[in-house]
C-alpha cells in the first residue's frame, strides 16, 4: 500500500454515479429557473421535444460525470512530502498540498455514497477558508490509510501498511473514552440554537408571503374578504397563537438537526489525538491534533447547567477572519467530566480563571445608545414626518426595548476576560455564554488601542489575532492590559510550539 499511495490513482470506478449527482446538483442550482418555467407551462410543451430534451441533458451529464472521474487524480510525492490532485476537462488544475500544512482531514459518508459503499475524504490546511482537496469516492481502507499519511507530521514516523491503519483506526474507535448519548442530544436539541433557527423561520415564512401576495395580486382573491376576516379575529390570540406555532418549529427544527448531524457521537484517543465520529445520514469522521488547535468555546446556558450539558467548539487554523461554521469542530452534550477529559488531552490540564478585567461602565452606556436609543429615535421620526400610521404600533417599541434592554444588561455583565499565566479566557454572551480559551504561545499578534478621551480613565481595548480568529476585548483597565500584553509577546517570542 505504500507503494500503491505514491502512484497516481483515480477514484473507485462506482464514483461516477456520485459524480454525475454532483453534477446534477451544480447544473440544477443553475437552470432551475428554466425547469420552473417548463413545470409552470408543462401543458404547452411539445411532450415529444421535453422527453428528447431530458434524455440528452442526462446523456450529457453522464459524460461530463465520466470525464471528471477519468481526468482527476491523486497520489503522495513522497521525495517533497507534497499531496497532489490534478483535475478538470477543459481547464486542468494541479493541487499541491504540503504535507507539513495540512490542518485536518475529513472521512465523510452521505446518505448516496453509503449506499454505494465509498467515502470523501477532505483536505483542509490554514491557505483557505475552503476545503482544498476533495476525494468524492474512494473505499474505507484506502481513505484511513491516506488520512494516516496525510496527518503524519513527523517525516520520521514510522509508516503503517493499510492494515495496521484501518485497524488501528477501528480500535480506537471501539475504545471511544466519550459517548454522546440520544437523550444528551435531546437536551442540547431544545436548549440551543433558538435565535438562528428563529432567523431561518422567519426568512422562510417572508419569502412564502412575499411570493404568495404577488400570487393574490393576479388572482381574482379580493383583499377586502382578507381584512374582513382578520379584522373579526382577536388581535391578542393570534398573537398568542403565531409566538406556540414559532416556538414548537423552533424545538423540532433544532430537535431534528441535532439529532440527525450529531447522531452516535463520540470521542476517542488516537495517538495522541480526539478522533472523532458521529452522523445519521450522512456520517463524519475526523481528527483533532492538540498542537492545531487554536480557539476552544465552551458554550452553555441556564437550561443547559441545570441539565449538566455544555457544547465544546474547536477551531483550528484559517486563512478567513470571519468563523466559517463549516470549519468549527462541535461536541455537543458534554456534561462536566467529558469536557475535563477533552481538555487534558487537548491542554494537558484544565483552564482556570486568573485575574479578572471587567469593562468600564462606557461600554454599557455605548451599547445601550447603540441598540435602544438610536433605533427608538429613529422609528418615531420615520412615524412623525413619513408614515403617521407607525404610531399605531408604539406598544411594540415599548417591547422592544424591554427585550434589547434585559440582553444588553447580561451581556455586559458576562462580559469578561481571565487571565492567567497557562490561558487566556473571554467570556461573553447574554443568554447563551461563550467561554473562548487561547493559550498565549499561539498568538500571532496583538493590537492594543486607546481614544485620547479614555487615558484619564485608563482604560483601552485589546484585539489578540490568532490564525483561528480573533479575540477582542474592549474598555477594560489599560495598565493592566498593557502588563500583560508585554508577557504575551515575551511568550510568542521563546515559544517552539508547532500549532501549523
């Protein structure tokens, strides 16, 4: 096998059938409007050319799956520790990967490539936001064996034949020190989540209204008969009965995607290493090295601690400031004891919190302007001098600000940051609270800044960069800061850590 893997190779031969679905899928995200046109004048079309038609396009994309699976290729250069892909019909890219950069390697398995019996394998390294190898189709041994070369860090390692890795790879995760069980993913299901599944309910329900009043607009449905009857229903029990129908899709909706991403997780030791498995339908394996990781979150709330349940997100390197969902780790359901042992492997102890800094009273005073006074001002003289009628909903400002005001209130409250000589802890949230644990040797740089009006005050804000993200503090005690930001650097400077 170790020959086999420095040898250029194509994917397994079943693989064209994923590439022809992956190729209906990025060709139907183009042409849908068309399809939506035929589908709405379907009776108009000659039967005869729209099966004639259908029957190419397929041909077609058969052929294009087919050619995408003779031209991409992949394979180890073993003399300059490089992993390459070479791919394209027309337009023929080469990937070259450095082994020493690779950041994690993914084994997935969707609900298609299950039924067919291959797996992906993704290649992320800290160049890009995005994957940069992806392997559609290959087997199970032959995706561990090359996830076991590609992580091998140290060109010295001793290298295993294909068997020795999937056995391993099999132990290990039999051995799995962590299990989440069903009934923890049920609690995370209906304790987290509500403001973005909220979000995309809300989205979901504007785009049917938009669509649906154009809809009435060329249909003979009189909008006179509409009022009438909204008109005869209690404005108090709608209300009532909108907020129980949001707030049961919200705990299926978050139910269901827990359920069904987080399924059979768990969490095993690997040479040093988290391996990772878990997934319903379409299943995830990956590996978490301690030395990569660059943000750890810790994230629970009211609910979550009287259930002893917490989330653990790990981040690791990027190219990307902005956090890349797709690119954080997640451990859900962890109670107390699980997160103690994930984090002796990942740190070799638990984090403490040290000295504290709080904000300066400016910040809550800025965030209260901000979110409550401008938008309040704003709404009113938009009712006064362009529509009178928003004054009909002055109630609803009253809510608003109750709501805004209770968030920014805890949110300041929560707003912290630890430090001590091992870790560096931002603590933030108003409902749900975020712990984010740095370790000081893998930053890369800092960047400390001070209105003139904030000197008398002394205080100042702090950003800490690191290649998973940034870190900001703002309005805290700028001595204190200035103190530790000279030991960080003196840390940065005689670290040795290998964190890419």
């Amino acid at each position: 096998m170790e020959d086999f893997l420095y040898q250029p190779q194509r994917q397994s031969s079943i693989g064209i059938l994923i590439l022809f679905v992956d190729t209906v899928q990025k060709w139907g995200r183009g042409l849908w409007p068309i399809a939506v046109i035929w589908l709405f004048k379907f009776d108009e079309l000659n039967k005869v050319y729209l099966l004639l038609g259908s029957i190419l396009v397929v041909i077609i994309i058969g052929i294009v799956a087919y050619l995408k699976y003779l031209n991409f290729t992949f394979y180890l250069d073993k003399e300059n520790e490089e992993f390459i892909i070479s791919e394209g019909i027309l337009n023929k890219t080469k990937t070259i990967i450095q082994l020493d950069k690779i950041q994690q390697v993914d084994i997935n398995q969707s609900l298609i490539q299950r039924l067919i019996g291959v797996y992906e394998l993704n290649v992320d390294t800290a160049g890009s936001a995005e994957k940069e190898g992806k392997i559609k189709a290959i087997s199970h041994s032959l995706a561990l064996a090359l996830k076991g070369r590609l992580l091998e860090s140290d060109k010295k390692t001793t290298v295993l034949s294909e068997e020795q890795v999937v056995l391993e790879t099999e132990s290990a995760e039999k051995d799995s020190f962590i299990k989440i069980s069903f009934l923890s993913l049920l609690k995370v299901g209906i304790t987290s989540n509500y403001v973005k599944t909220l979000g995309l309910i809300l989205a979901f329900f504007m785009t049917v209204y938009e669509n649906s009043k154009n809809f009435l607009a060329e249909s003979e449905f009189k909008e006179e008969q509409f009022d009438a009857y909204v008109a005869q229903r209690s404005v108090i029990s709608s209300i009532v009965l909108f907020f129980i129908v949001m707030f049961a899709l919200v705990l299926i909706i978050n139910l269901l995607r827990v359920v069904f991403k987080y399924f059979d997780y768990k969490v095993a030791k690997q040479n040093g290493s988290l391996l990772l498995t878990f997934g319903l339908l379409s299943t995830k394996n990956t590996i978490v090295k301690p030395e990569k990781v660059q943000i750890t979150t810790i994230t629970s709330n009211y609910f979550q601690k009287k259930m002893n349940i917490l989330e653990i997100k790990i981040k690791q390197a990027t190219s990307s400031d902005k956090e890349n969902s797709k690119t954080v780790i997640e451990i859900p359901g962890c109670n107390k004891t699980e997160k103690e042992a994930i984090f002796d492997l990942l740190f070799g102890k638990i984090p403490q919190k040290g000295v504290v800094l709080k904000p300066n009273y400016r910040k809550l005073v800025f965030s209260i302007f901000l979110s409550m006074v401008l938008p309040t001002v704003a709404f009113f003289a938009f009712a006064k001098y362009i529509q009178p009628a928003f004054f009909d909903y002055a109630y609803g400002v009253l809510l608003y600000l109750l709501f805004v005001g209770v968030i920014v209130y805890f949110g300041f409250q929560n707003n912290r940051l630890y430090i001590n000589n091992d870790f560096i802890i931002k603590q933030v949230g108003a409902w749900d609270i975020d712990n984010m644990i740095i370790e000081p040797s893998k930053i890369q740089a800092i960047t400390t800044s001070q209105l003139f009006w904030h000197k008398k005050a002394d205080i100042g804000s702090i950003i800490i960069h690191t290649a998973g993200g940034n870190l900001a503090f703002q309005l805290g005690d700028f001595s204190t800061v200035k103190h530790y930001v000279n030991l960080w650097l003196y840390k940065i400077e005689t670290s040795n850590n290998n964190w890419m």
